[in-house]
C-alpha cells in the first residue's frame, strides 16, 4: 500500500490553516514591499509627516533620507516575509510595534496606529502559523 501526499496547491484547496497562512503569507511580503517602494516614489503620501520630530533627531540625515532608509528596510521585510516567513513574521510585527511608538510619540494619526496593532497581530499569527506549516 502507497500513500501519496497532498501536493501543495491540494493542501490550499483543503486546509483553511494552510489558506490562512497563504493568504497572510502574500499580504505581509506584497506590503511591506509596495509600501517600501512608495518611500522612494511618493505616490500615496508625504511619508515625512508621519516622522516624529523626536525620532528625526535620533537619525543622521534629513527626515526625507530617514523615510527612504525605512523604505529600504521594509522591502528587506517583505522579502524576508516571502523567503522566511516565520523569521518575517517576527520582524515585520517588530517593525510594526516601532512605528506605533513613533506615531505614539508624535501624538497623531492614532487611527494609523491603532491600524497597525492589528496589523502586528496579524505578522504574529504569520510567524506562529509558519512555525507549523512551513518546513
């Protein structure tokens, strides 16, 4: 008697753990990285706003500079996302939990943060969804 196991797109179709993971999977590289890319483009905002005077002062460089720096890390996030997603995970909520202090301290745009908490909720349940599903 032979068993045959699930091929992956079987276990997709089937499993709604292994769809959960996918699907959060895809969202936390394809964002990060869209995100990432838009601090070198500026298309969807002027990402300095959201820089707090107090963190500004901590980084070399000019707030625009510091903002292109952040766009280079959350590229690098994504990738890691896509390459090691229970790695990614992890550092994609870290990064998450560094933004809501920063918007924190710069005293507005809570609804971004409180976004974000729910966001880093979910880059948790990736990391600990991928620690048993992906091998």
């Amino acid at each position: 008697m032979t068993s045959t196991s699930p091929t992956l797109a079987g276990q997709v179709r089937e499993n709604p753990v292994i769809q959960a993971f996918w699907l959060l999977r895809i969202g936390f590289t394809v964002a990060p990285i869209l995100f990432g890319l838009d601090k070198f483009a500026g298309l969807l905002t002027h990402w300095e706003q959201y820089l707090a005077p107090g963190i500004d002062t901590l980084v070399p460089g000019t707030a625009h500079q510091a903002m292109l720096a952040v766009g280079a890390i959350e590229i690098a996030a994504g990738l890691a996302v896509a390459a090691l997603p229970r790695f990614g995970g992890y550092l994609v909520a870290a990064w998450l939990g560094g933004i809501i202090v920063n918007l924190l301290i710069l005293g507005d745009f809570y609804d971004v943060a409180l976004r974000d908490f729910g966001l880093l909720l979910g880059a948790l349940a990736l990391a600990r969804l991928a620690a048993g599903v992906a091998r």
